[in-house]
C-alpha cells in the first residue's frame, strides 16, 4: 500500500517537473448515452486449477472417500491415457474422435499415504468388499500385521498440498469404519505439523466393530503449521476399513456446514457480484457424456454424492454441490446462473452425445433442478430443499443453457430447451451459448430468441486497445450479450499489470456499451498454486494464504463505482511537440518451424543506408538468440525445426527507418518472422508473414522471450508464400505506425493505439459522476476533466488510483497486496495525475444532481 502511494507520488512529483503530456476529457452531462445494467460485473465459478476442491470448497482431506483412482465413465484407461469409448462425436458424422488424454493419477490412493517406522507392519490396498454406500463403493483396507509401540503405524493425508492449521482454531472430523474379528483397538486422530509436531490429536478407544459406524470429534490446535499433514493412527494388530474422511476448520464462510473457505469466499463477497454462473465451463460439458455432471448427484448427504470428473484432469467430490452454491448465492447476495449440459460433451473433447429420444428427459431433469432452486416448499423438489435446511426459494434469476456450444443442431436443442423452460417459469432469463469466440451468426440465426446470448473473449496483451470499438459495430436491439469468459490471458505472464490494463480497456468497451453488454464474469476465478489448469486466474491461493491479481481489484473498482447512466464523453489528448519514437530499438529475424534464408539486409534512415548486411566480412555482427542459425557469405538461414528460433543485430538500435531485406522459405509450416523494436533478447514486435501455416500475416508483440500476441488482427495473404522463392520484405517503421510490404505491395500496417482511454458516467445512487480511465503509457499524464452542464459539480472529488510502476509488475502470495486501488483527494478536476500505468476512477461531487 505504502509503496504504491510512493508510485503514486512519483507520478505526481513528475507533472512539477518537465511538460507533460496531457488530455481533456469533456463530459457532457446533458448527453446521456448507455445506460450501464447493474448486472455486469458478476463472477463465474468452474472446478478448474483446483478452484473448488482443495480451494472455496473447505474441505481439508483430499480424496477423502478413496475414490480418486476411479476411472471416468465412458473412457477406457490405455498406456497411460483415457480414451474415450469409440461413440459418435456431435460434429464428425458419425465418426468418433481421437482425442484422448493424459491419465496423471498415478497412485491407487491419491495424497494418501503410509508412514511405519520401527518393528510395525501395516499395508493398505483398496476393496469394493462391503462398500459404505453406492455412491462410495470403494474403501481402504488397512492391514495392521505389528504394533511397534516404539514406533509409527500411520496412514497421512495430505490435504491439498497441505492442510493449514491455525493456533487455537477447531476442526471437525467424520469418517467412517469398521474392522475385521480380528481388530479390537482403537485409533488416534491428529493433526500434525513439521516433523509430527502434535497440533491436535484425539484417540477413539475402539472402533470395533463389523459394521460400519461414523465416528466424530473436534481437533482444536494447540499450535499452528500452515503445511500441516491429517494422521490416523493405529494401535492393534488385524484389518480395519476406512471409508469417507472428511476435516471441515469450524470457521467457514458465515458458519456454514460442509460450507466455504472463509479468506476465498470473503475475496468473492467483496467483489459484490451481481450473479454467479456456476459450475462451468467445460466441467458442465465433461470430457464424455457419461461423466458429465448429475446436479442430483451433488445434493443430499456429502457421503452419499458419486464425484464428478472435472475434464480438468482430476476428480470434484461434488461437496461443493447445487445446494451449496445456490446458498452460497444467497450468502454473497448474488443472482445464481445455473449452467446445465444439454446432452453434449465437451466438443474439444470426445464429443459424445445423448441423441434426440434423450431429450425431453434432459429437459425434465432441468425443470426438477429449477424447481429444487425456486419451486414452493410443498412441490416435488422445492420438499427436497426444505428437507435439506431451505424452505424459502434460491435466488435463480438465469439459467445458460449449455456452454461454448454453437451451431445450428446445438441450436436446435437450445429451442426445446428455452420452450420447456419459458412455459413453465417465464420470469427466468435464458442464455445462449456462442461457441469459444464472438456472437455466433449460424447459431443465432437458428435459433426462435434470443434474450443474452454467451460471447467469449480471452485475449492478447492491448487486443482490448487495438479492438475497443468491437461491441460498438454490434447489431443494437435483437439480444443482449454477456461475456461469459473474458480475461487478458497471452502476453501477459501469469496476470501482471498489462494484463490489467488490457482488462480495463476491455471493460470500458463494455460499459460504454451497456445497452448491449448486461453482464459478465472474468474466468477462470481460482487457482491453487499447485496445480494450474489455466494460464491467467483472478483469484491465487495456496491452503493457506490467497492473492487478488490486479485484475481483482481493477474488476472489484469497476464494480463499486460502476456508472449507472453513461454521458457523452470525448477525450482530447494534446499533440506532442516531439513525441518519442515508440519502436525505437534493434531489428532481428524469426522462424517458427519453418527453415528460412534471409539476405541482403538494408536499414535505411532519411535516405542514407545507416546499415547495409556484410555477411562475408562481417558475420559476427549477427547473434543467435534462440536456435542455431546458420550464417555464410550470403545468407543468414534456420535448418532446423522448432518455435521462436531468433536472431538478432547485435548492439544497433534504429529509431525511424526503412528495412529492407529478402526472405526465401525452404520448406516448414510458416514463413517470414521479422524483428524490429527490440527492446531486448526477450521483448520486441514481429512482422510475421505466413502465419498460421502460411496462410495468414499480422504484426506481433512478444515478451518473456515465447509470451507471442498479435497486435493487429490476422489478415489473410493474397497467397500463400512460395517454397523456394527470393521475396522482398519492406519495413517502413515510422514513429508510432509500421507499414509491411511484400514485393513492394503494402500487406499489413500497425499504428500504436490510443493508450488512455476515458468514460464517464453517473453513480444514481450517490449522484457521483465518475470518471474512469486508463494510462497505459509508461510516462505520466496531467489530465483535465470539463463537466459540461454539470453546474456547481467539481469542487470535491476523490480519485481512486490502480498502478504499477512497470506492466510486468504482479501481486504474489508474498505480497498479496502489493498493487491495489489507493484514494488521493483531488483538489483541482483541471490538474489530475493520471500515473503511468494505472487505472482512476475520479468521483465528482454534484450537489445539484437529483435522483
Ligand atoms: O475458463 C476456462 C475454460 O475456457 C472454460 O472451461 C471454457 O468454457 C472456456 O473454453
């Protein structure tokens, strides 16, 4: 926090000293434009990166019920892989698909494991023998041969990657078990920390017994370990099953049983989402049919609900289950979003698929699912809710019907399912899914309506800049939208502050367009740690401490200073006398699996060759920076396969010029990849001609060395690049724009875009006119804000700041707080600091304004 008010400071102490750069943005509050819906900003939740199990789900013991080595319906375990059985996929024409994928369980007892020492001999091994219940048919049979007193027969669970255990705090132990004849003792519980340090233990005398019985108690810590390990202890020699080990901390969210992790839930209550979609994703779709989730199995008694397979790679106990969400939803005062399969299995996955006949009782098994969530105490399923501790109805407001679905087949599921749903509940709102991209035009034409329908958006580092009027050109009044899933998610390391920036301009274009735009949830919400699914997740933990990106708290600030009614605004930003050269830096040459020789190569500044290529004299000039590149008397050339191969000019940097060159390409999948702007080995834009197998060209941006986003759209080449031929290659690179000519024909040009943006817009509530907006640039800006028709407003006002000192900059586990929203009074709306880096929201007083 400290460090960020000096971030802030510096930005400030700049504007005392050299002229900035500066911007006016006029608002005219006499021109209303969209109105911004107070659903925008919610939150979705997926089993993805262990975002449920093992992260808001509170449950401490992994694999409690021994069913982790389960092999997932409708998939069959080969070498190593699960691959689905050979049923038709939806999209091949009968034909299955081939995709399979990795089976990581390597254990029969995954995080379970045994610890003797001394003279004790103890063995475990899984048994379908007298399961506990159906929905848990496997226990673990634990074979005690001898007792050592002198030493250690246990069986350790280590929670998920850790169990985190505070001094003074209790936590509540069920499990299950029953013995052999032969095993007459007890067993003692604990929780132990570093080097079996005893932080809570309890002994069950017996638990002889040939039946199965539940045995209880609570563990309250004497001392904490955040890596602490569950133990159970045995202490008589024979046979005893085990079966269904759950520890819930007794602080969870509000107090709930089976309930949520208190710090993760605290996160998601403080964003005050307005909904919450829930469970996927592709978890609702399942990497089969078969195992795609049963909302009837994940209600009723914990020990009773058959898991599901998250096609994340692991499986979700299903703890977390419709219940728990639906109250979790009421807990957070959040609309829940409902996504239900609609007989369709993840198409980047097997695809498999119930057929037509199957239909309306996946219809009928929707309807029970809302009647569960919102039907009268005295109805069918609205009993079962009441059974489970909840007359009154959830608060279910939309149901999507699928996810990342799109065609006109799905369509046609999509029209019996919206019917069925709108005859009977005609207050719920439905959405359509759209496929992994854009609205979908096929789709959408297939369908009867349309009310939201599910656009997708995960992007490159400055797509939301160089693309910010993309909802602008929508169609306006025949559906709404909701991006389901967005986030900055390339070019952008694990979510630093590039990626915030990016997400801030994305959100704008979507408040500027609220008349289209009604709502949206960054994805994915979670991620352990230890166990990434995803590149780029909101929320990091580990099980003990957790971390809001940047973009937690860029999306929580737009969320409680989210305009209500939007106002003309135009941003003018004053002409620089003599701005910098934004690709000032080195030149280099690419490969990405394809062999390419590259000669005669010129740069050119004010008509005078600054740099003329001499390969024969002087070859070391030229330095490989990934791959070996190959360079004679003539040309510089890669032989060999494999991504990014680079090379660069060494020690020469170029502001404005002309480059020159040639390019042949031998053979490979692309073509020409030329560097300029190199800022370093690591970070510099590409010219890439032949991308996307030789098909396309576009201009990149790369950082971190691999980190590639195209910054410019990919533009279809007149043909594809010949094998074997010399091509001229033109580079006009000018202060801020980039110009690509191929044989002296312009392909492609690239101009930096706008880097500040504004909008603006009234809080109704407050009266509060807002404005927000983003520096992206890496110098500060002073910035005035002219209120047209806004009388006595501007003489108080706040500004609520979000920066970083450089775009690489991120929170961490060790500095979870490293870059939030920091408050600056603002004396003078006509001299604003708007630092490098950052997104402001500006409050303005208006004490005329009434409601
Ligand atoms: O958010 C991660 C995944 O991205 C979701 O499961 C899926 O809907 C999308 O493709």
């Amino acid at each position: 926090m400290k460090k960020l008010f000096l971030t802030l400071c510096g930005g400030l102490h700049l504007f005392g000293a050299a002229a900035q750069k500066a911007a006016t943005i006029t608002v005219d509050v006499a021109k209303p434009e969209a109105r911004v819906a107070k659903s925008l900003h919610g939150i979705f939740f997926e089993e993805i990166s262990h975002g449920g199990e093992g992260g808001l789900y509170a449950e401490l013991i992994q694999n409690r019920g021994f069913e982790e080595s389960r092999i997932p319906q409708g998939v069959q375990l080969k070498n190593g892989w699960l691959v689905p059985d050979p049923s038709p996929h939806w999209f091949l024409n009968g034909k299955p698909s081939d995709w399979r994928m990795p089976w990581e369980i390597k254990s029969d007892w995954p995080s379970w494991k045994l610890r003797s020492t001394g003279q004790s001999a103890i063995d475990i091994s899984l048994t379908q023998e007298k399961p506990l219940n159906a929905a848990t048919p496997r226990s673990l049979k634990v074979a005690v041969g001898k007792v050592d007193p002198a030493g250690k027969h246990e069986l350790v669970n280590e929670g998920f990657w850790g169990i985190n255990v505070v001094e003074g705090d209790a936590y509540l132990l069920n499990f299950y078990a029953r013995t052999g004849a032969d095993y007459k003792g007890g067993v003692t519980v604990s929780l132990q920390g570093k080097e079996g340090k005893i932080l809570a233990a309890n002994t069950f005398k017996s638990i002889s017994s040939g039946e199965w019985k539940k045995y209880s108690c609570k563990l309250t810590a004497t001392a904490g370990d955040p890596k602490a390990e569950f133990v159970i202890s045995f202490n008589n020699t024979g046979t005893a099953y085990i079966d269904f080990v759950s520890l819930f901390p007794e602080k969870t969210f509000k107090g709930r049983k089976n309930g949520m992790r208190e710090d993760l839930a605290v996160l998601l209550a403080d964003m005050k989402p307005a909904f919450l979609r829930w469970p996927g994703g592709c978890f609702v779709e399942g990497i089969t049919i078969e195992s795609a989730p049963n909302w009837k199995q994940s209600i009723g008694p914990v020990e009773k609900r058959e898991g599901t397979y998250s096609p994340w790679g692991y499986w979700a106990s299903n703890g977390f289950g419709y219940h728990e969400y639906l109250q979790f939803c009421e807990d957070i005062h959040a609309d829940a979003m409902y996504v239900f399969n609609v007989g369709i299995a993840c198409e980047m996955r097997s695809g498999t698929f119930e057929g037509e006949a199957k239909v309306p009782g996946l219809i009928a098994d929707v309807l029970d699912a809302i009647e569960y969530a919102i039907g009268p105490a005295n109805s069918k399923w609205g009993r079962v809710r009441a059974a489970n501790g909840h007359p009154k109805p959830f608060p279910l407001k939309y149901l999507e019907i699928g996810n990342e679905q799109h065609g006109v087949e799905y369509a046609k599921r999509y029209n019996q399912f919206y019917d069925a749903i709108k005859k009977k509940y005609p207050q719920l709102q439905l959405i359509a899914s759209m496929g992994i991209g854009d609205i979908n035009r096929n789709t959408l034409d297939s369908m009867h309506k349309v009310d939201i329908a599910d656009e997708h958006a995960y992007k490159a580092a400055w797509w939301s800049f160089t693309h910010n009027d993309h909802f602008d050109r929508y169609k306006r009044g025949a559906y709404e939208v909701y991006v389901g899933e967005y986030a900055t998610n390339n070019g952008v390391g694990a979510g630093n502050m590039l990626a915030s920036l990016s997400d801030a301009a994305y959100i704008f274009s979507m408040e500027r367009n609220g008349d289209l735009v009604t709502m949206s949830s960054y994805a994915p919400l979670f991620e352990n740690v230890n166990t990434r699914h995803w590149p780029v997740n909101l929320i990091n933990f580990d099980c003990a401490r957790a971390f809001g990106r940047i973009s937690y708290y860029l999306v929580k600030m737009m969320n409680d200073y989210r305009a209500d009614q939007n106002y003309a605004t135009n941003t003018v930003l004053t002409a620089e006398d003599n701005p910098a050269p934004l690709f000032n830096g080195g030149i280099g040459l690419a490969t990405w699996d394809t062999q390419t020789d590259y000669k005669d190569i010129q740069v050119i500044k004010d008509g005078k060759v600054v740099y003329q290529s001499d390969l024969a004299g002087k070859k070391g000039e030229w330095a490989s920076v990934i791959g070996k590149w190959n360079v004679t008397d003539s040309v510089i050339s890669m032989k060999d396969e494999g991504a990014q191969r680079f090379i660069t000019l060494k020690d020469q940097s170029f502001d404005t010029y002309t480059l020159k060159l040639k390019a042949r390409r031998n053979s490979g999948y692309n073509a020409f990849i030329i560097g300029f702007g190199v800022k370093d080995k690591e970070t510099m834009y590409r010219a890439h001609i032949g991308s996307w197998v030789n098909q396309n060209c576009v201009f990149e941006s790369v950082t971190n060395g691999f980190n590639v986003s195209d910054v410019s759209t990919q533009k279809r080449l007149p043909a594809p690049i010949e094998t074997g031929r010399w091509y001229d290659i033109t580079l006009e690179v000018g202060k801020d724009k980039v110009d690509c000519y191929l044989d002296g024909k312009l392909l492609m040009s690239y101009t930096e875009p706008n880097k500040f943006l504004a909008i603006a817009g009234r809080d109704e509530q407050s009266g509060d006119i807002l404005v927000k907006m983003i520096n992206a640039k890496s110098s500060a800006m002073e910035v005035a804000i002219e209120l047209k028709g806004a009388g006595a407003a501007g003489k108080e006002a706040q500004q609520l700041v979000l920066s970083a000192p450089g775009p690489n900059e991120e929170n961490s586990l060790e500095e979870p707080k490293k870059y939030i929203p920091v408050t600056v009074q603002i004396n003078n709306i006509n001299k604003i600091a708007a630092p490098p880096y950052s997104v402001s929201v500006v409050r303005i007083k208006d004490p005329a304004w009434k409601k």
